[in-house]
C-alpha cells in the first residue's frame, strides 16, 4: 500500500477529528493521564507495577483513548446535559419535604403552638408569679 492510498484512506479520520471536539477532548484527556502515570512510575519510591495509582491513571487514561476513538469512528458528539432528570428529582425532593410538613402538621395539631415559647418582658413573668403564690 503506498503512502497516497494510507494518505487517502485515514483523510476522513483526520477531519473527523478536527471537527469533533469531544474526541479531541478524549484524547488530550488519555495523554495527560498516561504522562502522569510515567511521571509516576519514574520516582525511585514508587513500585510500578504494586502502584494503585498508576493503575487507576492508566485504566483511566484507557477509557479516554478508548472513547476516543468510538467517538471518531461513530462520529459521536459530547453527550448533552439532562436537565429532566434532575428537575424530576428537585420536584420529587420538594413534594416529599411538604409532605413531611403537613404529617408533622397532623401529628403535632394543636401542640406545636404550645411547644412555641412565650415571649414577653421580664417584669410580666414576675408579677404573674407573685399574683399566684399570693392568695387573694
């Protein structure tokens, strides 16, 4: 196979990969990850291959590469936010706290106005306790 074929054949590739930023993102990702983890394995201190480190840089830096190349072939696009399924949630959140509310409402009834301190000045609770100790 001559060098025009392979030029001609990975031509689609290449300008799938400019044009897709997810993959590009994928892939700088994979790169950054497989340098730390060299830069890792390169200090003295650090046992490569007993290292969990490395091992979590590289299989992460194989899941990057690896979406990567999907994303080219496939042509995927980044995935877009669902914004519905966290509205779902945030409502789902917000009807079970009133219905928390008006539970605790029932259950209590009338006791929770009286489990509410009495506020009032400091002289009034003096003279309400001499007018009951004193009889009239």
């Amino acid at each position: 196979m001559g060098k025009t074929e392979r030029a001609a054949r990975l031509a689609p590739y290449a300008q799938e990969f400019l044009a897709n930023a997810y993959a590009q993102e994928n892939l700088s990702d994979g790169i950054e990850k497989l340098r730390d983890a060299y830069q890792r394995g390169r200090k003295r201190r650090v046992e490569p291959t007993r290292d969990e480190r490395i091992r979590e840089q590289l299989r992460s830096a194989t899941r990057s590469l690896t979406e990567a190349g999907r994303a080219l072939r496939s042509g995927r696009r980044k995935p877009k936010p669902r914004w519905g399924v966290r509205v779902m949630v945030i409502a789902g959140l917000g009807v079970a706290g009133a219905a928390a509310a008006l539970w605790a409402k029932e259950r209590l009834g009338d006791e929770s106005t009286t489990l509410q301190p009495n506020i009032s000045s400091p002289g009034e609770n003096s003279v309400q306790a001499a007018r009951e100790t004193t009889p009239a």
